[in-house]
C-alpha cells in the first residue's frame, strides 16, 4: 500500500516532468510559423496533483475568417523563450521539492519499521 504522502509526492515529479518536456518543445518550436505555446496546468486531487496541458493562442476574434490552417501558416508563434526558461527553472524546483518530500517520507517509514521491529 502506497502513503498518501508517496503519491503526493511522485505525482508532483510527474506534473514537473511534464512541465519541464512541455517547456523544452515550447522552446524547440519557438520558430516554427503557427506555433502556440502549450502550458501544464496543475490542480489538486485526492492523492496528489491533476495534470493537464493547455495550449495558449492568440485571441479567437483575430482572422475568424480564415482557416485553421490559413491560420497556423500565417501566425508566428507565440513562444516567448525567456518565460520558458522561467517555467523550466520553477520545474526544477517543484521536481526537487517533491523529491525531498519522498526521501523524508522513506526516512519516516523506516524509522517506524525500525520501532516495530
């Protein structure tokens, strides 16, 4: 059986991953025509964190004539790479905070075996 405390912590290092892989395509697609930058939004669940990712455009009222593919062919991309690089940093840190919380709910665990046995 896996603590509460366990998946709260492993489902913060998966949402930081995610946000971290989601930053790096964001920011390998910062040239590429049409391009909208995607965000991980995260909420809390009952055991941890929801994950979703969002892709952030431009306003809907621009071109509604035209196409999605007009669209994405005329459009630059809206990737701004210091703000990736931000969301990468704060990644980081949600990844490590998240994993220090791992390591002392381990620590804890084996200290009660430890009593017990």
């Amino acid at each position: 059986m896996v603590s509460a405390a366990y998946s709260a912590a492993l489902s913060g290092m998966q949402a930081a991953s995610l946000q971290l892989k989601i930053s790096a395509n964001n920011i390998a697609n910062s040239n590429t025509d049409g391009f909208q930058t995607q965000r991980v939004v995260t909420q809390a669940g009952t055991y941890g964190v929801d994950v979703k990712v969002e892709k952030i455009g431009t306003s809907e009222s621009q071109n509604t004539a035209d196409s999605d593919v007009e669209k994405s062919v005329n459009q630059r991309s809206n990737v701004d790479v210091v703000e990736e690089l931000i969301e990468m940093k704060a990644a980081k840190n949600l990844f490590e905070a998240n994993l220090k919380a791992l390591y002392t709910e381990n620590n804890l665990l084996g200290r009660i075996l430890d009593v017990m046995a």
